[in-house]
C-alpha cells in the first residue's frame, strides 16, 4: 500500500511539472497569437491605405490624361485652322499673282 501510495505521487508530481509546461507553452501561444493579430491588423491598415493612395493617383492619372488629351485636341484645330488661313493665303497670293497654287499636305498624309 505505501509504495502504490508513493507510486501515485510520483505520478502526480510528475504530471503537475506536465500541466506547468503546458500552461507556460499555451501562455506563450497566446502571446504570440496576440502579437501576430496586432500584426495583421497593422497590415490590413497599411493595405487599405496603399489601395486608398492607389485609387487617388489613378484618378488624378486619369483627369491628367482627359486634360491631356483635350489640349492635344485644341492643338490639333489650332495647327488645322492655320493651315487653312495659309491654304487661303496661298491660293489668294496665287490668284492675284496668276500663278498655280502650291499643295499643301495635311497633317494625316505628313503622319503616313
């Protein structure tokens, strides 16, 4: 009887010194998972606002680029409208002069 006693508690302090170690890991786990949701949530704020910045620079690429564009396109009536008056000018200074008029290409057969 006394060595079954001394037996179970052998056992039993055995298995206390057990139960510690695991609490002191679970304990650690628990910090570690702590930490690393702190970290996750760092990051997905950090992604929102990449995404954020992201959305806004496009947009503001995308107004340039409409900007662009419609200075292009006033350029483009510019250079076709003075292209007509020295079409007109030269025809007009050839008629008077009674000479030939020149021909002048337009800017989509110069671009060919």
């Amino acid at each position: 009887m006394e060595s079954q006693n001394s037996l179970l508690r052998q056992e039993k302090g055995r298995l206390q010194a057990q139960l510690e170690v695991e609490k002191s890991r679970l304990s650690k786990m628990e910090e570690e998972h702590s930490r690393n949701q702190v970290e996750l949530e760092n990051l997905k704020m950090e992604y929102k606002k990449m995404v954020e910045e992201a959305r806004k620079e496009k947009n503001l690429l995308a107004s340039q680029l409409e900007m662009e564009k419609m200075r292009v396109e006033q350029e483009k009536k510019k250079v076709l409208l003075a292209q007509e008056a020295v079409k007109e000018k030269v025809v007009c200074t050839c008629v008077s002069q009674n000479k030939r008029p020149i021909t002048i290409l337009s800017p989509e057969v110069i671009d060919a």
